[in-house]
C-alpha cells in the first residue's frame, strides 16, 4: 500500500507518498482549509519530489525543453524521512536513493505564523564513478490551480516580474493561455493532453534581477488563491512553468543549470552539492496578501541587525547630487545642509579615490589628494563632528584596467575565460573563491574603517563577470556560483569582525537584488533612475521585491517646487529613504519641506519595519501613462499610505474594509481634502490636492 506523509504547517497542506514501487511523489501542495484534489493515477506517477538531470541519462518521456522527466527524479526511490522542530517551524527532511549512486535530501523548512516552505536539495555522490548533474530542482510542485472546477489553462494568470537599469519591478499579468500554457483535449491514441512548450525566464549572470526579478506570483482567478514564490541567488537561476504529460500545470525553481547560467557540476565519488534555496508559499487573497507573506518571511530568514531595526537616514551624495564627483570644497556645505536637515549616516560616493575620471582606475581605494588637500579624515572627521556615522562606497568586486595594481596581480585573482580575463567596461572582475582575493578585500574594508572612522559601505556591483570563469572550476556557472557563494561568506566576515556596520547591497541600482544576498545585508539600492517622476513609480512596487525597510529609495530634490518636494520624499517614508540631490539650491522654505518629511520618517519608522505593504490602485507601470499610484503599509495601530499624483486633482481608492478616519501626516497644512464613504463593509475614500504633481502621506484609522 502507498505510504502518506502529510503535512500541515501554517495552513499549508502537504501530501507526499511513497509509492508501491518505493518512488516518491508530491501528491498535493494546497490550502489546509481549501484543499485541491491530490493528484493520482498517472498525475502522480510523474509528479516527482526532486527533479536531477545527470549527464549520459535520459528522460522516461517526450519532455522538449522542460526540466522534468528525468530518469534520476523519478526511479529514486524513498529511504527514509524525518520531521522536526527548530526555531524557525517544522523542518522535514526526505531521503532518496538513485541507482547510480547519488543519496538525495529534500529539505523543507517550515516557518510558524507564515504560509511559505522554504526549499532546497543536497545531493551526495555515494557510488564509485563520477556523476556529472547539469539540472537539480530546488522546489519542484505538480498539480497547481487545481481546486475549483475550471481548469488551470481558464483561469491561471501568471505575474512575471520584468525588470531592468532605470525601469524595476515592472510586472505583467499575463493570462496561461497568452503564454503557451494550454491544455489540449484528451483523444486519440498518442494524445498525452499538452505540448512541450513551457514559459520560463531566470538569469545566467551575476546580475541577478538584470531581467527579471527572482520571484514569481501564480493566480488562480476562480477560487482567489494565490502561489508566489523566490529564488534565494546571486548568480544564475530558473523559474519554469509548464505541464506534465496529463495536463497538469507546474512549476520547477532552480539555480542555475547547464541550459540557464552555463553550469554544470562533476561530483566525484565522496562529494556534496547543494542547491540555491526556493521559498514558495500559497495565501487565499489577493496581490497584497501575497506581498505580505512574502514580506513575513524575507525579515524571518534576515540576518538580525541593529540596522533594520533602528532604520536610520542616510545621505549620499550621488544621485542627483554632486554625481561622482566629490571634493573636499563641494562636501563640506552638503554635510552640513544634510546634518540640519536631520540625517544620521553620510556616504561619499564614488570617485574619492581618484584625481580625475575613475572609471577604470578603481582598486587601491587610496585618497584622492587632489580632490581632498587637506586629507580625507578632514572630511570625514567633519562629518562625525555633525553628528552623523561617515560612509564610502566601494566596488570591493572588480579592479580597473588602469589601476596601478592590475598588472601586478596574478590572472587567479580574477575572473577568466579561455586563458584571458573576463574584461567588462574597463574592469576586470575579483574571483571571491580565492583566498588572496578575500584577505584583499578584509584589508580595504578594514583599513577603512580602522584609518577613517567608516561605519557604513555602500558596496555596488556595476559590471558582471558574464557566465562565469573557467579556472578551477568544472563550468563556467559553477565558478560563479561558487564565487558568490565565497561573497556571501565574505559579507558575514566583516559584520561578524565588525558589529554595527551597515553593508549596503547596490548593482547598478537594482540589477542584483535577490534574498541570496539580502538575507546578510540589511540595505538595498533599488534604482539608478534620475527622474523623480519614474522613481516614484519605482518606490510604489520596490515592495513586491524587498522588504521595505531594506528597500533604499531616492530622495534627490532638484527643483524649487512644493509638488517636486513632496513627490520625492513621499515615495521614501514608507520604504528606507536615501536623501541626496541639489540640495544646496534649494531655499529654506523647500529644505524645512524636506526636513519636516525626515522627522515624519523617524516619528514612523518603528511601525515602517513591521509593517506589510498593500496596493489599492494595483502596481504602477514605468512605461504607462497612470499618473497616480499609491503603496501602503498595514501596521498594528493604523495604515499609513503613500500616494503621488503626477497629473490630476481629484480622484478617488476604493477599500475592502471600512474607515474610521484618514488624515495628512505629511505635509502639514498641505491643503488635501479628504472624504470616506463606508458602504458594504468597505470604503470609497476620496483625495482632492491642491495642485500636480503632488504627493501626501496619509495615516489611516480603521474602524
């Protein structure tokens, strides 16, 4: 008789069996109190836990380009399970065996208070010839969108997360249909009820949100049920959707693999590999539900730290600002036009370290003599004097062509490929794996911090390493990963040797963004974009993908208006706002605008770290002509909600629960009207601003 092993954590309802012939299967993954049928019959008989493509095997059938099928996933057979208890949830734990040797441990971890499992794989080698893995699924689940009676291909909608430099977090919903998922008609001999088509989308580079963000969001549009899921990784990785051979949807998340991110892994007699680790969950609701949980869990598996917690202003003097070029006559009136104005932490930005164009001449992190006659320390000295913690960006991960020390250091310090470095817009690319590389990077942040006082880096990322490096490594994405997974550890290195110091994650803007790096790091730069009207839409989404007290928004000002103020520093309250632009043309009457906004931001910012986003008007698009759009938080005592409008007056958002009173935290005086109308149990809440653009921060009171 087949073997049940259920599951149900945080109303998640999970279903494995073990079959008749020792396989196991992912029968069901469902809401507790709405379960969907468990798949059975040939459903499940291909409905594996664990997908591995091992190099020299094949498929047990016609599977195209899809990542399922595999003849290792689906003959292992069960050896045994385990189900306990840690601090995070239930933890469960199951082994399987292949018959050419490799001894598999699918991991889910469970989180209390929290529909969400976290998900990944470990893979022994324990036979005597090496196993070459090109595809291993970190989380793999069958049988989505089955509850209700339509089926999947009627009302699945898919958001996918597009993203890019000056544009993130532009998602689409498109329909299952739209997008090649459709299930064909049971008839006729060879029918199997689908194609080979699949939808899919990851990235191969070290940019990891380049493209898209590593998160996705399943619809079910008949009974409101919601799939989300992210991958947990620095480098490549893939998200798959498609359907097995009797017509059911699924969904397979994973590193990278040989056809996504150019890896590919020999593993040796004796030898591990471990997967990137996927977190999917379900919630009966609608996208802030969704976002919600998602937030849940990214503060559960965070590094704790005092940064997320006190949630400080920082100023940086780039965007916008002085644009790359600092000096010690330029920075001195921004420092103290940023300590009047209220700020806790300064960064100087790129170019410190060099006496003209620095684009390609980055490494020694030496001061610029030039630039800083009198010594940086002067600067720096002066910023703490202020009352304010100094920061310096640097890109610890690439050496210019041109810096002095380039041509001194061996090529097994940097990424290559074919004999030559990988060179990518005048820098070439620090390999983490070695540990020279590691002691390089300890010492610059530690010089830093012991010679000037740093307490804050800001550490971007503004050039990749392409697919990889092939030096000591069996592929080139497994190089990469093996890199970043050294950077990772990097990172816990310096926070462990120094407690207190923030470690801002910035690639380009947003271009790697993913909770691999973030659960470490406490802040996250999500835009490069310079104009305000843009980065306000980005700030009303930068939720979907980053907690929002990580979440770094721009709040650059550098025009003289009310609405240009307001529009700027409303997008940053409800998220983590960094304060910069032409801040020394602004009149006094502009900067008390921008200073009232900060202390609104402090009185606030102990509900903003706990508090769970919410979207009335949807997520606003880059690319479309809305010009309002608005982003909340749900706190314990009340909502706060964000909301800029670039081109009308007078608009109305409608609520699912009534209102007791809404009023104008931010600005003062400023001459919003607003009116509620509670009917059948929600709101119609009315918003009429004095001129556009213009942008409030409302505080909500429900009753």
């Amino acid at each position: 008789m087949p073997k049940h092993i259920e599951i149900r954590e945080n109303g998640l309802l999970v279903d494995i069996i073990v079959t008749d012939e020792g396989t196991v299967r992912l029968a069901n993954f469902s809401l507790a109190e709405e379960p969907a049928p468990a798949l059975e019959g040939e459903s499940l008989q291909y409905s594996s836990l664990v997908e591995i493509k091992c190099t020299g095997e094949g498929y047990i059938r016609n599977h195209g380009q899809k990542h399922i099928l595999t003849h290792t996933g689906h003959t292992a057979v069960y050896a045994g399970h385990r189900i306990s208890r840690n601090s995070c949830g239930a933890k469960a734990e199951f082994d399987l065996s292949a018959e050419n040797g490799l001894f598999i441990t699918c991991h889910f971890q469970f989180f209390d208070g929290i529909p969400i499992v976290r998900s990944w794989t470990q893979v022994q080698n324990r036979g005597t010839e090496d196993i070459g893995l090109e595809y291993v699924s970190s989380f793999l689940c069958h049988g989505l969108c089955r509850a209700g009676k339509q089926s999947f291909c009627e009302k699945a909608a898919i958001y996918t997360p597009y993203t890019g430099w000056y544009n993130e977090f532009q998602w689409k919903k498109q329909n299952a249909e739209d997008l090649g998922l459709t299930r064909l008609p049971l008839s006729g001999y060879h029918s199997s009820g689908t194609g080979l088509n699949r939808y899919f989308y990851g990235s191969d580079t070290a940019w990891s949100s380049g493209e898209f963000l590593p998160m996705g969001i399943l619809d079910d549009e008949e009974t409101c049920q919601m799939y989300f899921w992210q991958i947990e990784n620095s480098s490549g990785w893939l998200a798959e959707y498609g359907q097995e051979s009797r017509g059911n949807l699924y969904l397979a998340l994973s590193g990278p693999c040989e056809t996504m991110g150019n890896w590919w892994k020999n593993l040796r007699p004796g030898e591990e590999f471990t997967t990137a680790t996927a977190a999917f969950g379900m919630v009966k609701g609608d996208l802030s539900d969704t976002i919600a949980a998602l937030t849940k869990y990214r503060r559960a598996i965070r590094r704790k730290n005092s940064d997320d917690e006190n949630c400080t202003v920082i100023f940086n003097d780039y965007m916008n600002c002085l644009n790359g070029d600092p000096t010690e006559e330029n920075e001195i009136p921004i420092i103290e036009i940023a300590a009047s104005l209220g700020c806790e932490y300064y960064c100087i930005d790129a170019g410190w370290y060099d006496d003209g164009p620095w684009w390609n001449r980055v490494g020694e992190w030496k001061e610029s003599s030039r630039r800083f006659p009198s010594g940086l320390k002067k600067t720096i000295d002066f910023i703490r004097s202020k009352g304010m913690v100094p920061g310096l960006w640097v890109e610890i991960e690439s050496i210019g062509t041109e810096s002095p020390i380039a041509a001194k250091l061996p090529d097994s310090w940097f990424f290559c490929r074919h004999g030559k470095r990988h060179c990518d817009r005048g820098r070439y690319l620090l390999d983490f794996r070695n540990p020279e590389v590691r002691q390089y990077a300890t010492d610059t942040l530690d010089r830093l911090i012991r010679d000037y006082g740093v307490g804050y880096f800001k550490i971007d990322y503004n050039v990749t390493p392409g697919i990889g490096t092939d030096v000591n490594s069996d592929s080139c994405g497994d190089g990469l990963l093996e890199h970043i997974r050294a950077l990772y550890g990097w990172h816990r290195e310096m926070l462990d040797r120094h407690p207190g110091l923030i470690l801002e994650n910035c690639g380009s803007g947003g271009q790697r963004m993913d909770y691999g790096i973030l659960q470490t790091l406490s802040l996250q730069s999500i835009t490069d974009q310079t104009d305000f009207r843009y980065n306000a839409r980005i700030a009303a989404a930068a939720a979907t993908a980053v907690a929002p007290e990580q979440a770094g928004c721009w709040v650059y000002p550098y025009e003289d208006s009310r609405g240009h103020i307001l529009c700027n520093m409303v997008g940053g309250i409800l998220l983590r706002p960094y304060i910069s632009g032409q801040v020394w043309n602004l009149p006094q009457e502009s900067l008390d605008l921008l200073r009232e906004g900060i202390s609104v931001y402090k009185s606030i910012r102990h509900e903003v770290k706990d508090g769970l986003p919410f979207f009335p008007l949807g997520l606003p698009n880059i690319t479309e002509d809305d010009g309002i759009f608005a982003y909340g938080l749900h706190c314990p005592s009340c909502d706060y909600l964000a909301v800029t409008s670039l081109e009308e007056t007078f608009f109305h958002l409608v609520f699912d629960y009534p209102i007791d009173s809404v009023s104008c935290i931010y600005p003062s005086n400023s001459g919003c009207m607003v009116s509620t109308d509670n009917d059948d149990g929600g709101c119609r809440l009315e918003i009429e601003l004095p001129e556009a653009p213009f942008a409030v921060l409302l505080k909500i009171t429900r009753i």
